[in-house]
C-alpha cells in the first residue's frame, strides 16, 4: 500500500510535464496570434467562431451615444499579471472598459468594439471629449467571444449599464449591433480616449511548481517504501 503512494505522485508529476508542455504550446499560440499580421474582418459567425484572438482591420465611426462599460478593470500589464499570478488580491488601479457601437462602412454592419481602459474619474463620456473620434477611422482589433460569468462575479446589470463580464449577444441586443465584438490593439487609441491594448493573453502557468511537488513527493516516499522494506530486510 505505501509503494502505491510513490507510483501515484509520480503519475501525477508526469501529467503535470504534459500539461505544461501543452500550456506552453497555447501561449505560444495565443502570441503569434495577437502579433500576425490583421485580415479583413470576416461576418461569417461560424467563421468567427474560429478566429477568437485573431487580429482583423475595420473602417467605419463610432456611435459614442451608446457606450456600454465593462467593470471594474485595471489596465493590462502582462508582466505585473505574471508576477501576481495566484495571488488573492492584485494591485493596481480600477477603472472601465469602454465598449462602443461601430458601424463598418465598408461591411455595411454596427459592431462592439473594446476601445480600452479608462479610469474612474474619466467614465463620463464628457470628461474626454477629445478621445471621442467622430470622423471615420480605420483601426485593427482582436475577436473576442463571449465569456462565462466565473463564480463570484455578479450579474450584468443591463438597466444601469453595468457590465461585469462579456456578454456579446446581450451587449449587441441593447445597442442594436451584430453579435461581434473585437478588442481595439493599442495602436488604434486615440489621443484622450481610452487605452487600446486591452486584450489579456497572459495565462497562468505554475505547472513547474505542481511537477516540483510531485516528483519531491514521489522520490520522498519511495525512499520511505525503500527504508522500511529493502533497507530492513538487507539488515
């Protein structure tokens, strides 16, 4: 019975090898994709379907008269992420997403788009009026799908315009767009609008510390198996 502690942990061990040779392989993947080069937006859903994270140009205006809010949020720091990574709280500062109606002149459809953080005291759209682009623009994004509500996380609150989790059907139904939505990149902001860049790709990775768990169990017990049986019968 003891032994069967040894070969469980080191299962475990191995299983943790695979699993991070896996995680390492999706951010690879997830990195190349928000860095290629960006393709037309297609409007296919089930084509969209497949795309999450791809980059895609739109041209068209903004309808700045239907700004939804996604909140709280901080704005995105792959390397602060990292190092919070399993952490109970994290640090920095609070703020909103601001998601804005686009129409696509050239596609002839109204979209969602992410244009990035803003902090609290810049929510109002009249305290950035500056950033509220009115004439047509082109700008690169990245495809978002809709995302379950985690545990813990509240309802949207449609009727105060509060937003807690992305809900690209509901967000669409209330300002009257196509199901779509995309995440500005950084390079489409706005001088006094809101921060593009706001796409979170950092996945945790603590699969090393799981396999060093493992593996320092199954050699510890082993060695007990081996002191207690082997080592006692060669006395």
């Amino acid at each position: 019975m003891l032994l069967l502690i040894p070969i469980t942990t080191f299962g475990l061990g191995t299983w943790q090898v695979k699993r991070r040779q896996w995680k390492l392989k999706l951010i690879e993947d997830l990195r190349r994709l928000t860095t290629s080069e960006p393709i037309p937006l297609p409007i296919d859903a089930l084509e969209l379907n497949e795309l999450e994270y791809r980059r895609v140009k739109v041209r068209g205006h903004f309808d700045h008269t239907k700004e939804l809010y996604i909140l709280p949020r901080s704005p995105v720091d792959p390397e602060k992420e990292k190092m919070e990574a399993g952490r109970l709280t994290s640090s920095g500062d609070s703020g909103a997403n601001v998601i804005t109606p686009f129409h696509c002149s050239d596609l002839g459809i109204t979209i969602l788009v992410n244009r990035g953080y803003v902090p609290k005291n810049k929510l109002k759209p009249e305290t950035r009026m500056k950033g509220q682009a009115e004439s047509e623009v082109e700008m690169v994004g990245v495809v978002r799908l809709t995302e379950v509500r985690k545990p813990f996380v509240p309802p949207n609150n449609v009727d105060r315009n509060c937003w807690y989790y992305r809900d690209v059907e509901a967000m669409s139904s209330v300002v009257g767009a196509q199901p779509i939505f995309i995440d500005a990149d950084f390079g489409s902001t706005t001088p006094g609008g809101p921060i593009g860049g706001q796409t979170r790709v950092t996945l945790r990775n603590e699969h090393m510390q799981y396999i060093v768990t493992w593996y320092g169990l199954c050699t510890a017990t082993s060695y007990m198996w081996f002191a207690k049986f082997i080592k006692k019968i060669k006395l």
